[in-house]
C-alpha cells in the first residue's frame, strides 16, 4: 500500500528532486471534470482544450525531458464521485490542472491545503477559493467582475447614483460571491441593488423580469446560466424593460444566438470575462481557435477553451519553473508559481501569482454577443479595473 | 422507547363484564347504517347477531371495535365506554375479533400472524427487541408456546410456517380465528367463521368455538348466516334488518319469528338450512 | 445452507473487512466507508418503507441533518457528544413530521417527503451562520477519549493510519451494532406490528397495534438511522456541502432497499453496497470497457457509461431478481419469505 | 348461440411444488349446470382458475391435460381470450374493484361483451339485485359482504356468457339471498347459460345442478347425477351434513377429539 | 396593483404547463399505481425529437412525429421493463422507473450535449398586451392545450370503455383479466399516451420565455410532483389545479422576494412544496384525490 508519499519516480536527471509520482520518463496530472453533470458544457471545452496543450507540449519534447501525463476523471457534478476521484487520483498526480465545481474544491480545501499541497487550478473563480497556496485561480474572481461591471455601467451612463440596478443571480458561490461584488459597488457608486435569486431549475424569468420592472431598476446584472440570461433578456425586452443585462462568466454561451433570445440578446446584453473571447481578432485567440478547430472538428468555440488552455500553460509554466529550481515535486511547482508575477498568456491581460490571497488579475473585458465572431462575442471594451477595487476585500 | 406498552390490562379473565350496545346509531353518507340498535351481552354467554344481507351486522363490529365512529348511542363494555376509543385501546381492554372478508398478512406465516395477536399482551418495544434483551427473548417464548397450544386447539399447527395466502379459504378462516383467540379476549367477535366451510368443516369450526366458551368463559359475539351453526351454539339471538332490531329473544323463538321468516330465512327452505351442520 | 458454514462466512468475511485497511489505499477506503454510511441509512429507510410499508423521498433531508447537526453541536460540545447529539437531534426532526408521517402513506407520503428535500436545501443554503451557506461547512474531525479521527498519521503495524484507516474500523462497528439492533427490531414484537400495519392497517389497529403511534416512531427511529449515517458521511468527506444532499441522493436510498430486498436488514446492506460501489467502479474502470472512450475524446465518456450501466442495473436486478439481492444468498429473513416458499405439501392439505 | 360444452381432461395443475390438482376430468354439456363439492383446500378455487388461465396470476401453472370449450382449446388462450370465447368466472371472494362505483364495476364486467347488448343485461342485473340500482354511485368497497358478493355475480352476469363459472356464489349470503341465488342460476341456465358451480352449501348446489363432481384433495372422488350423489350417504354425511346416527358419533368423537383449551396463566 | 396581475397571469400561464406535465404522472398512475419518474425523460425525448426536425419539416409536422416519438418511447419502457416485472408492489415498479431514467436522460443529455436547441414554434416572443398585462402567446397556447387536453382525459377515464378498463386494471388485475381485459394493452396505451402528453408539455416547457431545450430542462418537470399530489395522484382535475396551484405560488413567492426575503431568498422553487404539505394536513389524499377506503 502507498502512502500519498514522495516514494514513485527516482533521484533521476541530476540532482533533479522528484516525487509525488513523477517518473523519469512522465508527470501524471490529474483532471476532475464534468462532462455529464451541470458544467458539462464548461468541462468539455476546458478538457479538450488542455488536452490538446499538452498533445502540443509533449510533442515539443514535454518538459525536464519528461511526458506529460492527464488522468482524466468525470464526476458529473457529483460531490461524492469528485471527492472519490480526487482521493484516487491524489497520490498519483503531481497537481491538478483543472478541477471543476469549486463546492467540491471547496471540500478538499482542508486535505489540499493541509496534506497532500499539490497545485489545483480550479475552473470556478469564486472568491471564497483565494488565499491558499496551492489552489490558484487563474483570472478575476466573480466579485471583482461585478465591481467592473456596474462601474463600467455607471461610467458609460446606462446607470446614474441614485438608480436601482437589479441583479438575479443563482444560489451557490457563483451567485452569490458575485452579488457581494455588486453590493460592494452599488455602495460605491450610490446605487441599489434589487436582489433576485434563483436555481438552476428556475428557467422562465418572466416574475423576475416582473420584479424587477415594478422596482424601476436602470440595469440588470445576471450571474447564473446561459438559459437564464437569454430568458431574463428576451422578456425584459418584451415586457418592454429595454435596460442593459450585463452578466459575467458562465451566463453567455454562442448556442444562444441561435434561439428566439438572440435578437434581444445582441441588443442589450453584454459579458464580463477576464480574458478575450476566441473569437477575437488577437493572435492569441485566434491561433488557439485555428489549432482547436482542426483537432475537434465541428465542436462549438467558446471561452472554456480559453479558460483550460490558460490553466494548461499556467500549470506548464509553472513545471518548467521548478524543472529549473531542480525541485520537480508538489512543493517545487508552488514556489515557481509563486514567483511568476508578470504572466501573459496572450488572451490579453497579465497575471500576478505572488500573492495567493488575491485573485491574478482584476482586470476585465466587456464584451456583447456578435453573431458574425466566432464563439459569438466581440470585445465592446478593452480590459480595465474600476478604482473601486483598491478598497475591496474579497470574504475568502 | 417503549412505544406502545398496553395500556390497559386490568383483564384477568374470568370476571367478563357484560356488553351493552345502547340505542347505537350509524350513518353514512346517505343511509343509516344502524337505527338506534340495542342489545346486552350477558358474561360468559354466546350472542348471536342475524340479519339479511346489508343489514348492519359486520358496522356493528366496526363500531364495537373502534373501526366506525358510532353516530349516536353507546357501547359500554363493564365499566368502560368503548365507543370513540381508537381500535388499540379497544383491543387492550380485551375485545377481540375476525373479519368478515379474510384480512390476514398475505406473505407473513401463519405462526407470525398469530403471534401478532399476542401484541397487546407482551411488552416488548423497539429497546427490549433491538438490543435483544432476555426479558424480550424469555417473553416471546412463553408466549410461542401459548400460539402453539392454540394452534392445536383450532387444528393449524401443521400450517404453523405457511404463508397465509397459500391457504385455501376456509383454512384462512381458521387461521383469522385463532389470531383472535390469542388475543386472549373477554369478549370474542365472530364475522362469519364459517363462511366457505363444507358442512363437517362448519362442524368442527363450531366445535372450537363451543370449546373456546366452554374453556375459557368468555362472551362471544357472533354474525352467522348459517342458521345451524347459530342455532347449535347460541344462547340469545339478535336480528336486524335494514339497521334495525326486528327480533330478539331464544334461537328458537326467533327462529319462528314471522318478520324473521319474511326478512331473512324465507320459509321455503329453513327447515333444510337448520339441518346443515347440527350435531349433537 | 447450514447454520455452522454461514457463522463460519460471517467470520471469514468479517476477517477480511477488519484485516483490509492494512492492505487497500485511500479510495477504496473511503468507496467503502461510503457503502458503510450508505448501509446505515439503508437500513434505517428499510424499517420505514420496506417493513412498514411507508414510502419515504426525504432521507436526503435526515442525512443532512445528521450531517450538519454535528457540525453546529461540534462547536459547543466535545465532538463524541455532537455526534450522538446529531443523531438525536435528526430523530426529533422525523417526531416533528409524525403529524404527516402517521397520517399518510403510499406515494402521497413519498412525495410529501420530498418536500422536506426542497425545504431542507433552502435552509441549508439561507441559513448561513448556522450552515455556512453555499460554502458549507468544515467537518471537526471526531475525537474519542484522545483518540483523534483526522489525518495525523499513526502508525499501526508500520502502516500509517489516517482519518480513513481509522474511520474504517468505527464505521464497521457503528454499521454492526446498526444492523443487529434493527435485525432485533424486525423479528421482535414490533417488527410484527410494523409488518401488519404495512400489510392490512385496520386489522393491526385491532389487534392491538397503536397505529399512527407506531408509524411516528418507525420515522423517528429512521431518521436517527439517516442522521447517523449523516454524521459518518461528514467524517468521511470532511466538509459538508448542500448540493449533495438533494432529490438524486433520496432516490438512490430508496433504490438501495429495492435493489437488496424490501424490508431486510441484508437486503439493505446489500443494496446500499451495490449502488454506492457500482458507479465507483464503473467511474473508476470504465476507460477499459468496450466502446467508451476516456473522457474527452469524444464518444461515450465514461462518465455516461457509467450511468448507462448503473440505470441498466437497477432495472434488471429489480425486474430479475424481484425481491432483491437477498434472493441471491440464503440471507432471506424469514419476512421475506414469498409464495413458493414453504407451500403445503399435498399430504398437509386437509381432506 | 352456438352449442358448446366445457371439455377438462386429465387436468393436472398445482402451485410450484404443491400438486392442488390431479388428473381431473369433468364435462359441463351445453346447457347443464354442474356443481362441484369439496373440502378445503380440495383443488376447486384452482380447477376454475386452470379453465380461466388465471393461475399465473398466483404462482401457478397448468402441469398437463387439456381443457377445451367447443372447438376452441382453452389452455392455449390468455385469460382475456377465455373470456372472449364466453367463458366468464365469478371469483372467490369478490374481488369487486374497491373504488369504483357500483356502475362502473358492471360497466367493467360488460368489458368482455358485445356493444350493444349491454342495458339489457344492465336491466337483467338490476331487477335480480335491486340493491345494486340504489347503490349505483358507491363505492364497490363500501358495500356489505353480501352487496359485494351480489354485485361479483352481476358483474359476471353483465359478460352474457356461455358458461359460468362460479366460486361460492352464496358464500356470506343470507339464507333467503342465497335461495334467490340459487333460483337466478337456474333461470340464467334456462335462458342457454351453463354453469360450473363450486359450492359449500351443498344444499343449494345439489338442488340447482343436474350433475355433481365431489374434488377431495386434487382428485374427483365422486361424480354422478346430482340426485345420486345427494343420495349417497358419504355426501349426506359430510356435505349436506344430514345426521344419522354413526355421524353423529362421529361428530361427537370429533368434538370430544377437539382439545379444550385452558386459560392463559400470565 | 398590476405588479400583481402580471404575477397572477405569468403564475397562471406557468401553471399551466406544470398542469400539462403532471396530467402525464397521473395517466400513468391512474392506470398501473405506478409513480412514474421516468416522465422527466419522457418529457425530454419529445421536446428532442421535435427540436431536431423543426428546421427540415416545419414546427407542426415536428410537434406531430415529436408526439408520436415520445408515444413510441413510452410505449418501449412499457413493453421492454414495466410489462417484464412480476411482482405486485407498485413502489417497486416506480424504482424501476428511476432506473429507465437514468438510462434515457444519460443518453439524451449525451446527444444535445451543450446544444441550446429552440423549438421554432410560430408563436415566437409575441405579447398580447391586455391593458397594463403582458402575456406571452405562447403560454396562452398552453393555456389553452392543458385546459382541452385535460377535459379531454377527464371524459376519456369517466364515460370510455379504455377509462373503465384501466381503472380495473389499476385495482385489480386479475379480476380485471376476469373481466376480459388485455392489461398488456391497456398499460401500454397509458404509457404511449403518457409520452405524447409529455411531448405536449415538452414543448409549452421549451419556447417562450425560455431559450429552448436543453440539459437541465428535465429538471423542471420535478416541479409537476407537487402538481400532481396538490391536486390528487389520481384525479386529471387535480392535475389542473395542482399546476395552476404551483405555478402561482411559485410567480407570487419569487414577486414579492424582496418583501419575502425574511424567509431567505430564492423560496420561488421550495414555496409550492409547502403549499403542499399544508393542503395534505388538511387533505392527505391532495384536493380531488379519491381517499383510500377502509371499509373491512
Ligand atoms: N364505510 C361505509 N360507507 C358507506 N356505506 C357503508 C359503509 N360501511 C357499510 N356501509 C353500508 O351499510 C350497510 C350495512 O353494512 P354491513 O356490512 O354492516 O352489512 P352486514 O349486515 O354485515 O351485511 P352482510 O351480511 O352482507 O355482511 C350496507 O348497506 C353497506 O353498504
Ligand atoms: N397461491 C397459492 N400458492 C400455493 N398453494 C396454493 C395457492 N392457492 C392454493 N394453494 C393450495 O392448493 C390447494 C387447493 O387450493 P384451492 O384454493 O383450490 O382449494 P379450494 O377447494 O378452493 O378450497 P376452499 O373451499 O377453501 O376455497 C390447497 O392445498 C392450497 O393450499
Ligand atoms: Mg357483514
Ligand atoms: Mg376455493
């Protein structure tokens, strides 16, 4: 029997400190996704994305002359397989590039933090992950896009202080660290947030939008699910409430513009994220989107490719960083990390690793759906960071 | 967690009190089931309760049993007051009875279904049987043995570990009866036991239940069509017709009641009926 | 099969359980301490659904309470205290529901239930101080006379011993007691009653069986099982979360006690075995069954193999097996016993 | 109609193990009622259900002979088929479908008859249990024992079948009940209906068959015209439960024979 | 004021299609005593079906083969499971169907996979505007398809000889037999009709003001339980009434959040479960359910 131990690989290449499963010859990584549960539109892009880097990678001749190795395992967004999966992958990986639905990431945090300390970058940027060292999120957490979000509505006069600005959000971290981050903002700017929370289950916006009519509010600010935000657009447009819907990551996905929702959609709505969308003329973007096109025929381009992509490179960085410092081990990958504080991926906005406690960017684009860019979005405004940020302390 | 400890079992046998069923009314929706019906059962005696078919003969034991919430009236069983006393309570006081359309677990052994009759009279609950403690292990086998002795006594020892649905029905009658006897009951109510017998079965039913009076001294109310069975073993007959008492007296007054002739025998063929299962 | 080779099965089989954490790493640890909890809900839901016949969707509900009542006690008493504490406390939950619980039965029941999953999440979701909210909450390792069930390491037989290794052994002998008690509780005297108000209510009430009374209790006593199954579940996973215990999880309980065999204590350690390990496995091999292909490379992911075949099982165990797994072995208490058992011989029909 | 009778040969048919019948053979001619006498447990329940197909129903099965009704074989068909063909069962024990109406539990039963004819059965049933009428909106299962039994045999009625079987017709009927029973048999088998009768009460059955079949565990033990039969002492003694002087002792060895039973000493 | 008529008439048009969806559990359930919870995938193969081909045949011949596909799906787990098992136990049977469930939703959501797929019914995002309201027509659609259908089934169980035979069937099969009823047919039927009645409701589920079919949309028709037994498992007005019921409660409760927000936020989805459990205390077999008798 093993135990999580820095037994597997020997004392190869040099002085080369290896451990945690690291052979002469491979790096194990493992992947906790969703491909069958809730986030399964997310978990296949991010996957297929970083299984493509590292095809790239490997083939380039991998890194410290080794192979790098993904254990992929699906857990459907179910909180008992993902904890399994992480308890069978855990002591035979050296980190996770991805790790899907932060509740479970959440869960492990203890075992993360306390014992095994491998680097897990998950796909959820809720601010409640910040502050370990080995859980690293790669972009603005949800609250600090939802500070750019409503300073970006105010400085673009769609909302003045004294208005009310609605925001439905989804139960859950997401929701609900990104309606602290609107609160936060609405302050700020002397503004009234109108809350509307919702579930998954809850599809038809129709009594929100109602709500929200009746409380006059100036714009609306949606973190949930893509079917939400195209609901909540298309019956506020009916209803006759034309205001700005301004939603942040998961709210927007390309399948929407070919739905009822679509003219309301490219009407009124517009999207935060932390990186360019695939569509964007960027050689980043761009580049990404020709190799992923070629590989996966036919699949649909959205931002989870970018998304996995980032975290792929982000995670090889930091292991040819440690290959460097001779210290090929869960520690070693921490500290070259760590010690990446300029980090451009080419998705447009720079990353700083040095400090766990923050998120590694609180930049953001705005971006609007457009049916002619590939993965339906264009850039309506390039990355900033409202100066209402300095003052925020995300509740960790 | 002793859920359900008797709550009443001030019964040593023997001192049977009487039962007195006073101006008992029941309604249902749309029909008065029971019209101000009344009658005593004498301690120790055999009461039988005739009547045509819709009559309100098995509503009445729906009453004395707390199945049915009586309309109006009383039913006094010694000194307390049965009527509006939930099934359990009922049955803790020691009033017994059979079902007219067999309810017996279909799956359970005959053995368990008897057992189940033992309920009120053991202690047992969900502690004392979980843990297994002896007290709940010494009770379950002295009383087995009683179910066994009663067995014998209805002739069902030797389909003990049967399920009761593979029974033919007349057996399943037997079976229900015994599941009252163990009951150990001061007051016995019979819905048609022998209902489905052939004529010597009809006869040996009878005799237990001639043997359960003689033995036990206890008072048995029973609903019978057949007149022979009735009139071998009762010692007061009740009738009732559309819910209402048209006669009562000796069975072999009542027998040659006029109203009951009309109601329910029918003159044609009584004699014939009173021959079936007579010994004796 | 005689009494002497199964005593001498039992041993055998409780030699290996008791000799495996020596042997097995973390996961299959933890996969089974998972059937273990599961077995324990199991048993306590078959009490109430499979012996007294009343269906029941919210042991989602008692398993969370169970669950999170050991975290908020842990924070004021001694965590052995909290634990028996969660226990009580989730069977005092199912006494608040007996007003329903004794008066209805069959699906109206079940789904009634349900309810108790949508309100219960709410809570677990609204009520944040108490629940941490979306967050959860940590699980306080459980901590007996010194002895501490967290991962600091000690080393047994030079095997290091962690939170699982040790929480393995405190599992199997919850998970026994569990079943010898409830085993105790069906061939006793109220096993009988609950069996009779399953199979006809007027008739229990007659002979003497305080119905709605009786029925309360059988709730109360099933929650305290769900909510002790609640408090190993947290142990195990060490941090509670309100997604999990939701409509899936009360579903898959019920399929549990299907699966083994409707009221039996085997069939419900059977059952909860076979669905907490089956979609384990599958997750864990399906890469190597025919025509999936690992995740993300298009096709079947293993993920919807494994849910394919799990469907799959729980259909053709029910439709071939009815009765459940207990069939399989003699394992059959004698309340299982069906028609073509134990017929009458022609001899014994009477002439 | 056509002219059929019911053909059972050589019947073999038990539950699993239990063997409930062996090698029966009996024949209902067209028009003829027959009645079929037998102890508990005899095999008769389980004779009717072999001829309606309805043993799968209780773990059981046909293990060999052949039943046929007219041209058609029986044992090939599915229980609805049986019906079809015109032979229709009364049950043992009721079976009234609890929940449904009084009405609806006859509209069921003319399920399995021709379209048109139905208010004229509906009629027939009506004047023969006239309670049936005044309880048409209740519930089957609110009805007394013997309503429910009365409304089984209307139900069965309302088929118009060639033959029926009935299980106990005048079980939990009230004597007069029971005769007016016994008059309807004879007057639906006048108008061209033959019945197969599984009877406790001898009395009745011997009176209304022309033929009788005495079933003693799984096996025919007697048979012959009814008049013969009821003349034979073996039925006297233990079906019509007429007393002559050795059954009488008898009887009185089994009384004494039954053990007393004893107070319970807690 | 109109705040409320909004929420009324939005609740009631949500109803509506809850009413739909549950009239599918209570066919079912009227028919075997089975709870069905394979109706959710039911539900999900029709609006698939429907989606798939509206582009190349047009919406109404999509909707057609889109009933008639959920009819023959249902009609399938008839005939390959439920008609397979052999005991009695109806709760059983309805963990047979989680199992068919399983199944078909893992392969359904496999196909549409991250698709949003819209339905391209010809009612679009039109408003009928009535004075300050807004309706939809798409839910007046629904409306209207529930309240038709329902009446429909309502005659269909009491006056047709189908209603009759499967009410037998549901109480007792073997008499039913007796009474020369084909059960195989009669639960098959029920579950074709069952499946079309889901891709009914599939369809009212999936257009306007929502995007289209897509993954979590099986989810939804969770909501239709309480639908169900609000109204009575076993009674086709109930389902109507249990729909309306919800739908209401769930448009109200989620208005007026804000002034609700003591209770916690989000009690949209919980709100009609409790409606539920008061209407059981009161009536335990729901608003037009036939209560078990107890007559011995
Ligand atoms: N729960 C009930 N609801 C409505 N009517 C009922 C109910 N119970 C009994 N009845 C009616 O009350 C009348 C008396 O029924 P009861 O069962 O007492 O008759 P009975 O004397 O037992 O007849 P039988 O000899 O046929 O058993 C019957 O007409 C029956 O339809
Ligand atoms: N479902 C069953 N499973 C097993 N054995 C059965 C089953 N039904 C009947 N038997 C057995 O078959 C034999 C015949 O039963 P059957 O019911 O035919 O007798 P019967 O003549 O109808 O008796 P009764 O007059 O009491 O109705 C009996 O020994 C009985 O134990
Ligand atoms: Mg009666
Ligand atoms: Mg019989």
């Amino acid at each position: 029997k093993d135990d999580d131990g820095d037994t597997g690989g020997g004392k190869g290449a040099g002085a080369l400190k290896t451990g945690d499963g690291v052979t002469a010859t491979t790096i194990p990584l493992g992947v906790l996704t969703d491909m069958t549960g809730v986030y399964a539109t997310l978990g296949k892009s991010v996957t297929q994305a970083q299984q493509l880097y590292m095809k790239q990678l490997n083939d380039d001749g991998g890194i410290c002359g080794r192979k790098v190795q993904l254990t992929i395992r699906d857990h459907g967004y179910d909180p008992r397989k993902a904890v399994s999966a992480y308890t069978e992958l855990e002591p035979k990986v050296l980190g996770f590039p991805q790790f899907i639905g932060s509740p479970f990431v959440a869960a492990q945090k203890k075992r993360i933090d306390g014992t095994d300390k491998g680097l897990v970058i998950p796909q959820a940027w809720s601010a409640n992950l910040l502050g370990s060292e080995s859980i690293r999120q790669i972009g603005a957490t949800y609250d600090y896009e939802m500070i750019n979000a409503v300073d970006w509505l105010v400085k673009s006069k769609k909302v003045k202080s004294g208005d009310k600005i609605g925001h439905v959000y989804f139960e859950g971290d997401f929701g609900e660290n990104a309606l602290a981050g609107s609160k936060y903002a609405a302050d700020e700017a002397g503004l009234e947030v109108v809350e509307q929370k919702i579930k998954p289950t809850d599809q038809d916006m129709t009594a929100q939008v109602t709500a929200l009519k009746k409380a006059k509010v100036k714009a609306i600010l949606i973190s949930a699910g893509p079917a939400q935000s195209a609901s909540l657009t298309g019956v506020a447009a009916a209803a006759n409430l034309p205001v700005p819907v301004v939603g942040n990551n998961p709210t927007f996905a390309p399948q929407l513009l070919k739905t009822q929702a679509a003219p309301a959609l490219l009407k009124n709505f517009y999207f935060l994220a932390s990186t360019l969308p695939i569509g964007d003329k960027g050689s980043g973007p761009a580049e990404l989107a020709k190799t992923y096109s070629a590989e996966y025929k036919g699949d649909l381009l959205d931002n989870g490719i970018i998304a996995g992509w980032a975290a792929a490179d982000v995670f090889a960085k930091a292991l040819e960083g440690a290959c460097k410092d001779k210290n090929l081990t869960r520690e070693g990958v921490r500290k070259a990390l760590l010690s990446m504080k300029s980090y451009e991926e080419g998705f447009g906005i720079t990353h700083d690793f040095s400090d766990p406690a923050a998120p590694s960017t609180k930049e953001s684009y705005v971006l609007r759906p457009d049916d002619k860019a590939k993965g339906g979005m264009a850039v309506a405004e390039k990355a900033f960071t409202a100066p209402a940020v300095e003052g925020y302390t995300p509740e960790g | 967690m002793t859920e359900d400890a008797p709550e009443k079992t001030a019964d040593a046998p023997g001192q049977t009190p009487s039962l007195e069923v006073r101006d008992l009314t029941v309604r249902f929706a749309g029909l008065t089931a029971l019209d101000a019906v009344s009658f005593t059962v004498a301690p120790g005696s055999l009461h039988a309760v005739i009547g045509p078919n819709g009559a309100g003969k098995s509503t009445c034991f729906n009453v004395l049993s707390g199945v049915y919430r009586a309309s109006a009236g009383h039913v006094h069983f010694g000194p307390d007051e049965l009527t509006g006393l939930p099934p359990h309570r009922i049955a803790a006081l020691g009033v017994a009875r059979t079902f007219q359309n067999i309810a017996l677990p279909p799956y359970a052994t005959v053995a368990d279904s008897l057992m189940l009759g033992r309920h009120r009279l053991t202690k047992a609950g969900f502690l004392a049987a979980g843990l297994r403690l002896p007290s709940a292990a010494r009770e379950a086998e002295r009383h087995r043995e009683r179910v066994q002795e009663i067995a014998e006594f209805t002739g069902l020892e030797r389909y003990l570990d049967h399920p009761a649905a593979a029974l033919p029905y007349g057996l399943q009658k037997l079976v229900e009866l015994g599941r009252a006897l163990c009951m150990e009951p001061r007051l016995l109510l019979l819905d048609e036991p022998v209902a489905g017998m052939t004529s010597d079965e009809r006869r040996r039913t009878a005799a237990v239940i001639a043997g359960v009076r003689e033995g036990l001294g206890i008072s048995v109310v029973l609903v019978e069509h057949d007149m022979g069975v009735v009139m071998r073993l009762a010692d007061e007959v009740t009738v009732l017709d559309f819910g209402r008492r048209i006669a009562s007296g000796p069975p072999a007054e009542v027998q040659r009641d006029p109203e009951v002739v009309r109601a329910y025998l029918g003159d044609t063929n009584n004699s014939e009926d009173a021959e079936e299962g007579v010994t004796s | 099969m005689s009494s002497r080779i199964r005593i001498g099965l039992i041993a055998a089989g409780a030699l290996v359980l008791l000799a495996l954490p020596f042997y097995v790493d973390r996961f299959w640890l933890q996969a089974g301490l998972f059937a273990m909890a599961a077995s324990i809900g199991a048993i306590g839901l078959n009490l109430l659904t499979g012996a007294t016949g009343q269906l029941s969707l919210g042991h989602a509900f008692f398993l969370a309470v169970g669950a999170y009542g050991y975290c908020a006690l842990a924070d004021i008493v001694p965590t052995a205290l909290a634990a028996i504490g969660a226990v009580l406390v989730a069977g005092a939950a199912g006494g608040l529901l007996s007003p329903i619980a004794g008066r209805l039965s069959g699906a109206y029941l079940g789904i009634a239930t349900l309810a108790l999953i949508f309100i219960g999440q709410h809570v677990l979701f609204n009520a944040s101080d108490l629940t941490g909210g979306y967050n959860g909450r940590d699980v306080p390792a459980l901590n007996i006379f010194g002895l501490s069930f967290d991962d600091t390491e000690t080393v047994v037989l030079a095997v290091p011993f962690e939170s699982m290794e040790k929480l393995w052994y405190a599992g199997l002998l919850l998970l026994a007691a569990c079943a010898l008690f409830a085993r105790g509780v069906l061939r006793g005297r109220p096993g009988r009653a609950m069996n009779a108000i399953r199979d006809h209510r007027v008739a229990a009430g007659v002979m003497g069986v305080p119905v709605a009374r009786l029925r309360a209790w059988v709730f109360v006593l099933s929650s305290m099982y769900a909510g002790l199954a609640g408090v190993l579940l947290a142990l195990i996973v060490q941090r509670t979360t309100p997604e999990y215990f939701g409509f899936a999880l009360s579903l898959e309980y019920l399929a549990m006690i299907v699966i083994g065999g409707l009221g039996s204590v085997a069939g419900a350690v059977l059952g909860a075995v076979f669905v907490s390990l089956l979609p384990q496995l599958f997750d864990r091999y399906s890469e190597s069954l025919p025509l999936v292909s690992a995740s993300g490379t298009g096709g079947i992911a293993p993920g919807e193999a494994s849910s394919y075949l799990y469907g799959a099982a729980v259909v053709a165990v029910v439709l071939f097996l009815p009765g459940g797994l207990v069939r399989l072995g003699s394992a059959a208490t004698p309340r299982a016993l069906t028609l073509r058992k134990k017929e009458p011989t022609d001899e014994s029909a009477p002439a | 109609m056509p002219h059929a009778a019911l053909q059972v040969g050589a019947l073999t048919a038990g539950y699993g193990p239990v063997r409930a019948l062996r090698e029966v053979t009996l024949t209902v001619g067209d028009g003829a009622v027959v009645a079929v006498l037998g102890g508990n447990g005899a095999g008769k329940t389980t004779l009717l259900r072999a001829i309606s197909r309805t043993l799968g129903f209780h773990g059981g099965a046909v293990a060999g002979g052949e039943i046929s009704f007219g041209e058609t074989r029986l044992d090939r068909l599915a229980a609805p088929e049986v019906v079809a063909a015109g032979v229709v069962q009364v049950p043992e024990g009721r079976r009234v479908f609890a929940r449904m109406t009084v009405a609806d539990n006859l509209r069921a039963g003319a399920l399995g008859a021709p379209r048109g004819s139905r208010s004229v059965s509906l009629e027939r049933v009506h004047d023969l249990f006239p309670v049936l009428l005044e309880r048409a909106a209740q519930p089957a299962g609110l009805l007394s024992g013997g309503e429910q039994q009365m409304l089984a045999l209307a139900r069965g009625l309302m088929a118009q079948p060639k033959l029926l079987l009935l299980d106990e017709p005048t079980l939990g009927l009230a004597p007069l009940a029971a005769e007016r029973i016994a008059e309807r048999i004879r007057e639906i088998n006048r108008q061209g209906t033959s019945v197969l009768l599984v009877e406790q009460n001898a009395a009745i059955a011997l009176r209304v068959a022309s033929e009788a079949y005495v079933l003693e565990t799984g096996r025919v033990a007697l048979s012959g015209p009814a008049a013969e039969l009821a003349a034979s002492d073996e039925v006297r003694r233990r079906y019509l439960g007429v007393v002559d002087e050795d059954a009488a002792a008898d009887a009185e060895r089994i009384a004494d024979a039954a053990p007393v039973l004893r107070r319970w000493q807690p | 004021m109109t705040t409320f008529f909004e929420l009324l008439i939005s609740g009631i048009s949500l109803g509506a299609v809850y009413a739909l969806i549950a009239l599918g559990f209570v066919v079912i359930f009227r028919a075997t005593e089975v709870v069905n919870f394979a109706h959710a995938s039911l539900l999900f193969a029709g609006g698939y079906v429907t989606a798939l081909l509206t582009d190349d045949i047009g919406f109404w011949a999509a909707l057609i083969v889109g009933i008639a596909g959920a009819a023959v799906v249902g009609s399938l787990v008839e005939f390959l499971v439920i008609r397979r098992y052999r005991g009695r136990d109806h709760s059983v049977l309805a963990i047979v169907t989680i199992g068919v469930d399983i199944v078909l939703l893992t392969d359904l959501t496999r196909r549409i996979g991250t698709d949003v797929l819209p339905l391209g019914d010809p009612w679009g995002d039109k408003i009928v505007q009535i004075g300050p309201l807004a309706i939809p027509e798409t839910r007046i659609a629904a409306l209207l398809t529930a309240a038709l259908v329902i009446a429909v089934f309502l005659l269909a169980f009491r006056y047709t000889s189908w209603g009759v035979a499967m009410r037998a069937a549901a109480e007792d099969r073997e008499a039913a037999a007796l009474m020369g009823v084909r059960l195989g047919r009669v639960s098959l039927s029920a579950w074709a009709v069952a499946g079309a009645l889901a891709a009914i409701a599939a369809l009212f589920l999936t257009v306007f003001p929502t995007p289209g079919l897509e993954r979590n949309t099986s989810l939804v028709a969770l909501k239709a339980f309480p639908a169900a037994i609000i109204g009575g498992l076993d009674s086709t007005t109930g389902a109507l009434a249990g729909g309306l019921i919800v739908g209401v409660t769930e448009a109200m409760v989620t208005g007026y959040q804000d002034e609700l927000s003591f209770l916690g936020r989000g009690l949209g989805e919980v709100a009609p479960y409790l409606v539920m459990l008061l209407i059981l205390l009161a009536r335990p077999a729901g608003l037009f359910g036939t209560r078990e008798l107890t007559r011995v």
